[in-house]
C-alpha cells in the first residue's frame, strides 16, 4: 500500500528559474534518517510508544504500514498531525509477505520488529536509492552473533531468531555503519541481552535511539569506543514518547540554497550542533554562518574567500555525513576555488549526481568512482534534468537557482520519499518554483 500523501503527489517535476537572494525564515520536518530507526526500536520495545515529529515523507510512510503489516498497532491521532502511536497487537499466525518492502532501503530495520512479532524476518533486498551496495554482510554478523540463523537467496534473505537469548552479545563493527549499529541495538531490546558494540556509530541517528531507549528504562551509553546497553532492571515503563528531531539534512540543503544565491535566513526546527561539520565548511569558505541550539542561520556573505572546499563523506564521530555532499556540490559551483568532493559510503551517489549537473554544464573532473573536484565560479544554463535519488534532487533544486533560464526538475517522486515538501520551503524563502501538471 503506498501510504504517501497525495497532496504531495500533483507533480513529478517544477521548473526552477533564478531570481533574487532567498531570505526569510524556513522551518524543517522531521527527519527521515532519525525516523525509520526510531520506529524500528518503538517496535521493538515491546510497549506502546508515541512518537511525535514523524514526518509525511514517502518512505517513512511506508514504513508505517509495513509495521502494520507486521504485527503492530499503528494509530494515527487526528488532532495531533505527526504523532504515531506504535503499539504490540495479538500477531497474526504467519509471518507476512513483505516483498513490497524492497522499495525502501531501510527495510532492514524491519528484521527486530520481526523477529519479536513472528520469531523470523523474511525481506527482499533493500531498494531505495540506488547509490552503491548496502553492506547487508555487516547486518547478518550482528544477527549471528545473537545466535540467529540467516539464509540467502536471489529474491532476498531470512533471519530465524535464535531458540534461547543470549544474556550478553559483545561484537566490534569493522567500520562504523550506521544501519548495523541501528540493527544490533534493536536487536539486543528484543533480546533482552546486555550489548557491548564495539566501533559503533555515534551520528545523531544512532545516539537519538539511545536516548529514546534510556526514557524506556534501558542503560544505553555510547563513545566513540564502544556502545553499551543494558536492559531495564525493573518492570518496564509502558507507555513512553519520544520526538523524532528536526531533519539537519534538508536544514543543511536549505542554508546551501540560500547561500548560493547570496542571501541570508534562518532555518529553524533543527538541533543546531548537529550541524557543527556543515557550518565549519560554510564559515571556511566566507558564508557566514551562526548555530543555535535550534537553528542555522545563513548570513550575506561580504566577500568570499576563494579558500578550497573539501567536502569528504565520513563515518567517523566528528565526519561530515554523505547527504550534505550533494548540496554542498552544488553551492560549490558558485564559490571561488578548486574544490574536492569524496563520498566512499555512497559509491554510486556520483554515477548519479554528476551528470545531470553536466548537463547544466557543469565542469566537474571525475578523479574515481567516488571522487571529484571542481573549479568555480561556474555558469550554469537551465535544461531539463532529472532526479535519480533523494539528494541529487536537492542538489538539482540548488543549481537550478543559480542557472541563467530554466531549468526543469523531474522525478519529484524521489524527492519525496525523503522529503515532502522541500520545494514548499523554497518557494516560502522566495525561489521561483513552478509545480508541472502530470
């Protein structure tokens, strides 16, 4: 069932012509990233969780009913637009038929909620953005090191929950993903096991599901070390409400457009240190920028400094996260300077980004799969392009503001399943964006 708005569904592409600097106030939903997972631990807690902040996005929508689906209770309260209230419901005697599921590349963080629900998870292979390989290997050596059994085939994979919990799981990621740190910790909740994770990642996603569990009655601490989880000592806490927080994603993509039109506004609803990494890399390069507890606010940049921009994708703590790489791309095509680009994580996001951007007219000198660098300022011509995933979406929107004539965006469609209404903001800090009929 596709659960996305349809008043977000008139148009798959807008026309974007340029115009004068974006100013104003913008306010951001709630983020996809931080989501999906905190749905995937409400589920797999075992009691009722109210969650606020969810936002309308296609592929947390999805996830939603997929939930339902699976053995869970899923309310939404009219009166309050953005609360979910995900509950344990009396399971259906067979386990699901999920292969919708593959149009999510999220979909793994179904496998605890499953496991708890029905003792197995069977799902395709995630879907999604195609932007490079998925790393389920990581994913499957968490579940075996709880003692599950994992089967394989072409369609997709089984996990069969072991016959006895383990007490405790103690493991060390070889590198810090983010979904297989998701998927041991929810893992673990289902368990009831004690979890020491070794090299885990701290983003603001993982550490937000961490905090959530510890309103939960769980002992969950993390560094840049080792995570430890320790379950409640007492009866659990039933009912628990959690907020899912601002998308520092679309806040990052938002201060990259007003920035490379030259203007000045605030964007609001984002937990401001969480975009400590972007807002260096914007001060570096002469765009003046200010981070409150609840905000990022773009200043008029008097003069920038033709200081090069290194925008290279990281997993570690203090990294900057692969989806700013895109809008950082494309306000770098207004900036003074050779600058690099890198995202290793993504390994297929440039197969996808950088031609639409050429065909803008951009000059961008491919160094490997996975690496570029760009000499600006550069003129951009409006054309039509297209969006193949998520931030190259974004990143197009950016570029076409800066783009003599008009340029037309397509593949909305994508836009949406993180986004879901991006443009809308834009257009709120002034763009010139037209929607097209279907």
């Amino acid at each position: 069932m596709d659960l996305a708005p349809t008043s977000t569904r008139a148009t798959d592409s807008v026309t974007v012509r340029p115009g004068r600097p974006l100013a104003g106030t913008a306010r951001v939903d709630g983020s996809k990233n931080a989501a999906l997972p905190l749905l995937a631990a409400a589920a797999s807690v075992g009691r009722t969780v109210r969650l606020s902040g969810v936002p309308a996005s296609a592929d947390v929508q999805r996830m939603l009913g997929l939930l339902e689906r699976s053995g869970y209770r899923v309310a939404r309260p009219a009166a309050e637009p953005g609360t979910v209230i995900v509950a344990p419901e009396k399971r259906p005697a067979t386990a699901p038929d999920l292969t919708d599921a593959t149009r999510i590349r999220a979909s793994y963080y179904l496998v605890a909620p499953l496991l708890a629900a029905h003792g197995q998870a069977a799902l395709p292979w995630p879907g999604g953005c195609q932007i490079g390989g998925r790393g389920m290997e990581l994913h499957f050596a968490v579940y075996e090191a709880f003692g599950d059994a994992v089967l394989l085939d072409e369609s997709g994979y089984r996990v069969l929950a072991a016959e006895q919990s383990r007490d405790e799981v103690t493991l060390t990621l070889p590198f810090r993903s983010r979904g297989a740190s998701v998927a041991a910790i929810c893992r673990a909740v289902v368990a009831g096991s004690r979890l020491e994770l070794g090299n885990p990642n701290l983003s603001p996603e993982t550490t937000g599901v961490l905090a959530a569990l510890r309103s939960a009655g769980w002992m969950a601490q993390g560094d840049s070390r080792k995570i430890t989880l320790v379950p409640p000592p007492g009866a659990p806490v039933e009912t628990v409400t959690w907020t899912v927080p601002g998308d520092k994603i679309e806040a990052g993509t938002l201060a990259c457009a007003i920035a490379a039109t030259g203007g000045e506004g605030r964007v609001e609803g984002v937990h401001g240190p969480d975009l400590t990494v972007l807002a260096d890399l914007l001060n570096w390069v002469g765009v003046p920028v200010t981070l409150d507890a609840d905000a990022i606010t773009v200043h008029r940049a008097r003069a920038v400094s033709g200081r090069p921009l290194r925008a290279i994708a990281s997993l570690t703590p203090d990294g900057l996260d692969a989806d700013f790489e895109p809008a950082l791309m494309a306000l770098a095509l207004t900036l003074p300077g050779t600058h690099t680009f890198a995202d290793d994580i993504n390994p297929g996001r440039h197969g996808n980004l950088l031609p639409q951007l050429a065909r803008l007219g951009a000059v961008i000198e491919e160094l490997s799969p996975t690496r570029c660098r760009l000499t600006g300022p550069q003129r951009l011509t409006g054309t039509t392009v297209q969006a193949p995933d998520i931030r190259t979406g974004s990143a197009l929107l950016i570029a076409g503001l800066t783009a003599r004539g008009t340029t037309t965006v397509s593949g909305l469609d994508q836009l949406r399943r993180g986004h879901a209404g991006l443009p809308a903001k834009l257009r709120a800090l002034g763009a010139d964006l037209t929607d097209v009929p279907r």
